[in-house]
C-alpha cells in the first residue's frame, strides 16, 4: 500500500527534529512581538522555557493564522518532492483559527489538478497534545490503511478527545478574543484558576474554577477516570498526555499525582509552543486523552 503524507502546522509542539525525522512537512503560523515576525518549530525544552521566563518579564505577543496562499505554496512543495501518496493535513482547530479554512481552500483549488491523489484538510479540532494524539495514529497507520481509512479512525478519536486545562487567569485568552472579558474577571479572585475545556465544536469554554496546586492536581489527575471508554479504565498500552506552559507547582504535584494513578498508560508530557503559549500566558496545566464523548457546553 502506498503511503500517505503527513503535514501540520506548528501547534502540535512537536521538536523539529522529531518532524524532519519522521517525515511530517509543517507549515508554521506566525508568532508578531513588536515588529517581529517569527515563523518557529523549537527543538529543545530550553527553546520552550525561554519563550515564557520571557513572558514573565512583560514579553507580549499576538499570532497570525497561515493563508490559503501559503498552503498552496506548502502543498506545492510536496508534491514536487513525493511523486505518489496522498497529503493529509492536520491544523490546529477551527474553533480557534482560520488555519483550517486556508488549508481547504487550498486543497480545494489543488485537488483538480492532480491525477491519482488528494489532498485532505483535516481539523482537528484541538490543539498541542491533542493534535499529537491524532497525528501519532496517523503515523502508525501509515502504509497499513489508505489516507481515507486512517481519517475515518482519527475522525473517531476526535469526537471522544477530551482536554481539559487551567490558566492562572483569563487576561491573555481575553486579549485574543477567546474569551469575554466578564469571564476573565474570574481568574483575579482569590488566586483562583479557571478551569477550561476544548468543547465538540474545537471552541474554549469555561466550565469551572479551583485554588489550589493540591486541589488542581487532584481535580486532573480524576479526569482521565472520570471520563474515561469505560468505567476503572486503566489506559494500559493508551496516551495520556500531561502539558504545561512554564514550570510550575501545579504542574509538578499533578505529574507525580497522574504516573502514580495510571502507570500502565503511556504518559507523555508536551510544553505548549509559541502559538498556544501567546494565549494562555503563564501557569497552565491541563490533561489530555481519549474517553468519552467530548463535552458539547459553551
């Protein structure tokens, strides 16, 4: 069987060097500070460290989505470098950016002109760990399902992608239009953290708050429990992927707290990258897996 292409942008977090080796083409959306324009794939955990210690020295930043120009060009190239396989497309969600509409419009205007292979854009409807979920089945399915096969199983994966997180407060994702500014007043009482979701249509929703490293390590730490395939499911031989923004307590006590309780699951830890570190600023946390149906709130 012949296999397929894999590209995404640069949201999953993936270290370059893992892409470059695994054959996955990426396509970065930008990152502005000041006048700045920064097109970055990190490939070091100290790349990632020092995007938020400059954070907290006042460093602010805003992000700019990939245009259906740019995705023709990318598109372009790969078909100019694999003569065969059809391309899929992972970007970050649609909920949060025009990324994937780009991404289908050029696919669009490319499909007609090819001869026996497609281009597919696939939303993921997630973002960082999430995508890594979805863009590490696909490469495991690779040269053992066609491209529409291994779609149809990360379609399914995706209904049931559970992601929960929480920020120290509300301001950044406020000041990209992801949230109202009446919900971010809630992350400035009492050192208390909102907790957020990815909902069913690859939108942030606000669905709690909590104080507390402890009481913030013990709240992810049930989740994967919670809203697991079935009820005591252990994970054992499945992902479960723990992330963070900088170093922090909460961080810290939940990654002990969630290896002791799933031992037998694959856990892997991911640093949120420039993109969704631009709008969740310092001190997230969150966990990331495959259960239940995704929450349909808002």
């Amino acid at each position: 069987m012949v296999k397929y292409i894999i590209s995404t942008d640069n949201v999953p977090d993936y270290f370059k060097s893992f892409m470059e080796r695994e054959n996955i083409y990426h396509i970065p959306l930008k990152r502005i500070v000041g006048e700045k324009e920064l097109a970055e794939f990190y490939n070091s955990d100290e790349e990632f460290d020092k995007l938020y210690a400059d954070m907290k020295k006042g460093e602010l930043s805003t992000t700019s989505q990939i245009n259906p120009e740019e995705f023709v060009e990318h598109f372009k190239k790969i078909i100019a470098k694999e003569k065969e396989g059809d391309i899929i497309q992972v970007s970050m969600s649609g909920g949060m950016s025009g990324t994937h509409t780009s991404a289908v419009i050029a696919a669009n205007q490319l499909n007609p002109t090819l001869v026996g292979r497609q281009i597919y854009a696939f939303d993921s409807l997630s973002v960082s760990g999430g995508m890594q979920i979805l863009l590490d089945k696909l490469m495991e399915l690779n040269g053992k399902k066609s491209a529409a096969e291994a779609l149809e199983v990360i379609e399914k994966m995706r209904e049931n992608l559970q992601v929960f997180f929480m920020v120290d407060d509300l301001f950044h994702l406020k000041r990209g239009g992801r949230v109202s500014g009446v919900k971010a007043v809630i992350g400035t009482i009492l050192g208390i953290k909102p907790i957020l979701v990815i909902n069913k249509q690859g939108k942030l929703a606000v669905i709690g708050k909590i104080k507390g490293a402890r009481n913030a390590a013990n709240y992810f730490t049930a989740k994967p429990g919670e809203y697991g395939i079935t009820p005591d499911f252990d994970y054992a031989g499945q992902t479960i992927v723990i992330e963070r923004t900088n170093k922090s307590e909460h961080y810290e006590v939940f990654r002990q707290d969630i290896k002791a309780k799933y031992p037998k699951a694959n856990i892997k830890e991911v640093i949120l990258g420039p993109i969704i570190g631009s709008h969740v600023g310092c001190g997230a946390v969150g966990v990331l897996f495959v259960g239940k149906p995704r929450l349909d709130v808002s």
